[in-house]
C-alpha cells in the first residue's frame, strides 16, 4: 500500500477499535498525518490523561508510552516500535539515582519526563521542557533540588531562576550535537534570521539563539510569526513538518549537527523516533500487539510525580 493508503486504513481500524493515536512532532510526517493528536511531551501525556478511547496509540519513544500506561491503567496501551529508546532516559539508571539522593539527604528529586518509570518512581515532580521553568518555581527558593537527566536543561533553569540545582550528568544525544559553527555560520550567511532552540541544546548554542523554548513552544512562536521568511531551526527537525503547514511560504532551515570522525550530516533526525514507520503502525493497531505496562509497584509510585506535575502545570 501506499503511504496514503495506509494511513486511511490506519485511520478507519482506529475508528472501528476505538483507538486513538497519539504521536510526538518528532515523529515521521506521515505518521504526524496518520495521527489523532500531535503534540510535546506534556501534550501528550495530558491527552492520555482525558482520552476516552479503549486503547492509546502512542507514536513517540518508550517512555512516553510508559507515562501513557501509567496515567491510563485501564488502557491498553501500544507503541509501533517497543525497542524505540531514548538516550537521555538510558543515561539515568533507577539504582544510580537512589545512590545519588542516598548521597543527598534532604534534597527534592526533579527528573525530565524522558525517564523510565522506574526513575519516575524515585522522583518527587516529573517536568517537561514546557512547563520545568514554572514548576521549579513553585518552590521555595532554598530548597535544595537534584535534577534530572538533563544537564543541558537543568543549566538553563539555574540560569533562568538563579537557583544552583545539583544537575546530573545526562544529555539528549540530538540537542547536545548541535554544531556550534554551523550555527555561526548560518547567522553569517541568513542575517537576522530567528534562530528557535530548545532548551536541550548546548549552553553555546542557547547564547546564539534569540528563542529559547520547548516544541510546542517554538511552534507556537512560528504559527505568532507568519510573516517572517525564515527560520534557523536548532531542535529535532521533525517538528518542521508541522512548522512548515503552519507557515507554508517561509524556509525552515535546520541546523546540522558536529562531525563526529570525518562523516558529517545535513540534518540532525533522533533514529529512536524514526525507528516507528507507517507499516508498523498499521500492524501494532491491526494485531494489538506491543502491549507497553509498567509493574502495579512502580506505576503506583510513578504516578504520584507525574500527576503533581500535570497539577502544577495548571
């Protein structure tokens, strides 16, 4: 079948199974056109939270499904591809962070949502990189924090909040090889184009950017924007798809990540995202097969940060 074609028959088995799909921006186009419902992090677990449908199909890496499953228990919940991991969430192991907060008495616990649930369970508020500047905040200003995976993010919310957050030494291996000289070189040659980052990105590469801000955020800036001609783009560029429908005429322009040992490449795509295609969509919906669930014990326990941060996010 072609892509169309699939995605209709997509479309129609999720009408007649009471399914809904749910897909991250980072997603393959044609998944994203495939899908119910596009969105961040936040977004998605959000929907999940109000869906009324039987089964969540969730487009997007593990852990977001995981989240899925454990807002939804009474769900079944699938992913297109159960090996679609994050190097972000592998970089934090639940052992190595009960270690770190054995290490820290007395400290609150403030992981990323890109963590198994397992690290979840060991965590006080869950974040995003929508709504982690707010709930920070929400706390008082001497309380001693630990902050997790993300480094590059946990940097920019000390910067942003004055505060001095323990950070753990994690990373997304997309945001954190973003080129620095490109990125210069792009301002040189395109003067005056915004450049869109995410908070993600290297320290280096946030200085250079005049938009600092999650997905959804820096969609949000291009949809206020229409009339700007061009953008510099310094995050995972599946979101341009959804970018370039909302502002059809304007060039989007994503920014290569470094040469890593004299192999260099135009674009810097998340391969955990694209390991979900059309056709193992099509079969994970027709079979219900790679069914994701979390252990009752740690659901239990991991659910408690997330809804705090679904609360705080209000």
């Amino acid at each position: 079948m072609s892509d169309k074609e699939l995605i209709q028959a997509i479309r129609e088995m999720a009408k007649q199974k009471d399914a809904v799909i749910m897909a991250h921006y980072y997603q393959r186009p044609e998944i994203q056109e495939a899908a119910d419902f596009i969105g961040d992090s936040l977004a998605l677990a959000q929907q999940a939270r109000k869906t009324d449908a039987k089964i969540i199909v969730m487009c997007g890496v593990h852990f977001m499904a995981e989240t899925a499953a454990i807002l939804c228990p009474d769900k079944k919940v699938l992913i297109p591809d159960p090996t679609a991991g994050c190097s972000l969430a592998d970089s934090c192991k639940a052992e190595d962070l009960r270690l770190w907060k054995e290490q820290h008495p007395g400290y609150k616990v403030v992981s990323y949502v890109n963590t198994t649930a397992a690290v979840k369970a060991l965590t006080d508020v869950v974040v995003t990189s929508s709504n982690a500047l707010r709930i920070v905040n929400q706390f008082p200003k001497d309380t001693k924090i630990l902050f997790g995976p993300d480094r590059n993010l946990g940097a920019y919310i000390n910067a942003q909040t004055g505060r001095d957050m323990e950070l753990w030494n994690g990373g997304c291996h997309v945001h954190s090889r973003f080129s620095v000289e490109a990125l210069i070189a792009l301002k040189k040659e395109y003067p005056g184009v915004p450049v869109l980052a995410h908070p993600e990105c290297k320290q280096m590469v946030l200085q250079l950017s005049d938009v600092i801000g999650s997905t959804q955020a820096l969609l949000n800036y291009v949809k206020a924007h229409t009339d700007t001609q061009k953008f510099i783009i310094a995050t995972e560029p599946g979101v341009i798809h959804e970018m370039q429908k909302a502002c059809p005429k304007a060039a989007f322009i994503p920014v290569p990540p470094e040469v890593t040992e004299g192999v260099g490449c135009s674009c810097n795509e998340c391969e955990y995202m694209r390991q979900n295609t059309l056709q193992k969509l099509y079969n994970c919906l027709l079979n219900e097969t790679d069914v994701v669930t979390v252990a009752p014990e740690v659901a239990e326990k991991a659910l408690i940060p997330i809804e705090r941060m679904l609360e705080m996010s209000k």
